[in-house]
C-alpha cells in the first residue's frame, strides 16, 4: 500500500511540477504528517525530490528528473488502453498523436503488463455514440479545441432550439463528449459559464488575445452539477397513466431507464386485472404525447386533461388512416 502511494506521490510531482504538502496530502487521501514522511522515503531512496521555503513553498523534483512506467502494473496499464477512444481523438485531430503515445506506452511497458494492455486492446471496444442516432457533424470542433486550450475568446453564430440563430461572445474553458455529443462549457462576458452543443455552431471566429481562465474553475464538478441538475430543468411536469401487465419495458424505452423505474418503484400495487397506475416525469405535453404514442395500447393517459385529449386526437387520426375500408389509390 506505502509502495503504490509513494509512485502515486512521485508521478503526481513529475507531472505537475509543484504541490504543497497540503495538496498532495489532499490528492493521496493521508494526512500532511504522512506525507512528510512520505518524502522523506523517496529522497532516503535517491529521488532527488527537495523542498522550497517560504508562504509559496512546497515540494518539486530536481529539473530533469524522470522516472520510468516500471510502476504499471498489469491491470492499471490495460485501463489506459481500454480508456483510448480513437474516434473523437480523431475529431479533434489528435488521432495520430493518439497513437504514437500508444505505441511509446507499449515500448516503455515491462513484458506482463505490455501482452495483457495489449489484450485489452484487441477484446474491448469503447463505443461511445448511442443507437438510432447519426454522429453529430462537428465542423468546427477543431476550431473550439484550440480555443480552449489557447484560452482565446470565441464570437459565433448559435443555432437554439428551434429556427433561432444568436450571435455570442463567449471564453470557452472546456470541452466535453457525452453520449457521442460534444459540448462546449463557455462562459459569456461576465456571466456564469454556460452549455453550448457544438454542433449547433453555425460559424466561428477566434478572437485576438487570451482571457483569464477564472481561479479554481473546476470543469469535472461543472459538468457533475450540471448533469445532476438536468434531469430536474428537463422534466416539468408529471402524467398521470395506467400501464398495461408486462408494459414495463416499453415503458422503459419510451420514457428512458431511470425514470421509468422511479415510476415503477413509486407506482401502486397492480389492480384486478393487472393494470399499474403511475405518476411519470414529462417535458412537456406534447413531448409526452409524442412518447406515449411510442407504447400503443400498453398505456393509457389519465391526466392531465390536455395530454389525454391530444392522445385521443392523435388516436383518432391514425384510425382515419389505417381504418377498416379500402385502402385509397
């Protein structure tokens, strides 16, 4: 356990150049009394790790010190590999840099751990686009990375929900893949930063200077609270419906998992003849409408009058369509 933290504590150091006792301390889960101690190891061991003094002190490596990967072990060497997602490194144009580092941790890798990374490449594939759906068209992905990465402000022409098109002003602070979308966390002039699909782009202009990338900006706990609070700005509203004896999974994959089951798990017990009141989660009531009809007869809205009466509309007009009589010419 003292082993893997110390490599932990050295390769924190080689990559980051600097950290207080407090922040290491911090990042190892130990205590500043442990780390001490901890430091004290690897310099008795001949890391050439030193300390500077002072309010703004703390802990570096003599310059040009490295250490190598002989620290892998076998299963922390195959999660890097099963990590690697080529396709969107190849949106943002890292894709043979992607494999050269690939190639370069394989040569530096001890022979165990090198053949099963290498097994875990040729078993697993991460697949990251959901089914049913197109990959977004992301022309201007390229251009948002280095932004972000340059910390240049960006003026583009946004696509809303909708025909809407607005101009915007904004300091991009980050990047991040979900669910096969990319998103782009900026922040307008003096506001809170913002959400913005970068598919919905329709033109780019990066602009002269750098902006200050705001202190303790942590983009991992955005996007965290951000996707938390999703679900609650996403869903309204609630309807009232009865679901017919086995419509569980439809109803999974009409109104999605995780909703599905609360509504399950909340609902009441069956009544005689098998049938399952329950109170889902909507958007809205002609997005719920939209859903719904996904079920056939396996649901049938209850409340709220307005949803159950665009049901019926929409009941009625496919009855038109696909009525008894003879098909028209």
């Amino acid at each position: 356990m003292r082993a893997s933290r110390l490599l932990s504590l050295l390769l924190m150091l080689q990559a980051r150049g600097h950290m207080t006792a407090t922040e290491l301390a911090r990042e190892l889960e130990v205590s500043v009394r442990t780390v001490y101690r901890d430091v004290e190891a690897l310099s008795s061991s001949g890391v050439p790790v030193y300390a500077d003094r002072g309010p703004a002190g703390g802990y570096r490596l003599l310059d040009g010190y490295r250490t190598r990967l002989t620290g892998l072990t076998a299963e922390e060497a195959s999660s890097l590999f099963l990590a690697g997602l080529p396709g969107p490194a190849a949106e943002l144009g890292l894709g043979e840099v992607a494999a050269a580092a690939e190639l370069k941790l394989l040569a530096a890798l001890p022979p165990e751990p090198r053949s099963q990374a290498s097994r875990m490449r040729e078993r697993f594939l991460l697949d990251v686009p959901g089914w049913y759906r197109e990959a977004d068209d992301v022309p201007h992905l390229g251009q948002v990375a280095d932004a972000v990465w340059e910390a240049r402000r960006i003026r583009m022409v946004y696509r809303r929900w909708g025909p809407a098109e607005v101009e915007r002003r904004v300091c991009p602070y980050g990047l991040v893949l979900k669910g096969g979308s990319w998103y782009m966390v900026a922040a307008p002039d003096g506001e809170r930063p913002r959400t913005y699909r970068v598919a919905r782009i329709v033109s780019l202009e990066v602009l002269p200077g750098r902006f200050a990338r705001p202190d303790g900006f942590d983009l991992h706990a955005f996007w965290r609270e951000y996707a938390a609070g999703f679900r609650e700005r996403m869903y309204t509203a609630h309807a009232t419906v009865r679901l017919a004896p086995g419509g569980e999974e439809r109803l999974r994959l009409a109104m999605g998992v995780r909703p599905a089951d609360e509504a399950l798990a909340a609902g009441g017990p069956p009544e005689p003849d098998g049938w399952r009141t329950l109170r889902v989660p909507v958007e809205s009531v002609r997005h719920a409408c939209w859903l719904l009809l996904r079920m056939g007869p396996c649901v049938e809205v209850l409340e709220p009058p307005e949803l159950r009466e665009m049901m019926v509309a929409a009941v009625a007009g496919l009855s038109a369509i696909y009525g008894t009589g003879a098909p028209s010419a």
